[in-house]
C-alpha cells in the first residue's frame, strides 16, 4: 500500500461530526466510553485518549463499529452519508 500522503480530512471531519452528535448535553466522556467499550475506563488517561479519538481524532472501523454497537442511531446511515459523500 502506498504511503498516505494526501491530509484531506473532509471525510473524517464529517465522520466526527456524526459521532460527536450522538453525545447527549448531560452525557459525559466517561459515560460514552462505558457504553462503546462495555467496562470502566482504567484511568484518565484511557478517558482521555478515548475522548481524542471521538472529537479529533481519525476513527477507525473497529472503532466506529464499537460505536454503532453501542448508538443504534447511526446503524442505518450509509457509509457514503456518514462520510459525507453526495451522491451522483
């Protein structure tokens, strides 16, 4: 595979976005991440590193699959709308 070189970030921005819509005003960072990874954080600096991933980060499948677990919200979207890609 060749070296990712391009730092286009409009589909991740537009992925985030859908996750960071899903926290609720009272919900805090802790609580998402009890509910996406199904156990208590270790320490902060879990909560911390997992807070990253879900407001700026470059989310992964594993992760946003543990995310669609955990907010079935966003099952149904496609992967073009969870990435903002218009269609044709």
């Amino acid at each position: 595979m060749p070296k990712k070189t391009d730092n286009n970030r409009e589909h991740i921005d537009m992925a985030l976005h859908h996750l960071q819509q899903l926290k609720q005003p009272n919900e805090s960072y802790r609580d998402i991440f009890v509910r996406v990874m199904g156990r208590q954080p270790k320490d902060q600096s879990e909560i911390n590193t997992f807070t990253n991933r879900f407001k700026r980060g470059n989310p992964g499948s594993d992760f946003i699959g543990r995310v669609a677990e955990a907010y079935p919200e966003i099952r149904d979207m496609t992967i073009g709308e969870f990435l903002g890609i218009k269609k044709a």
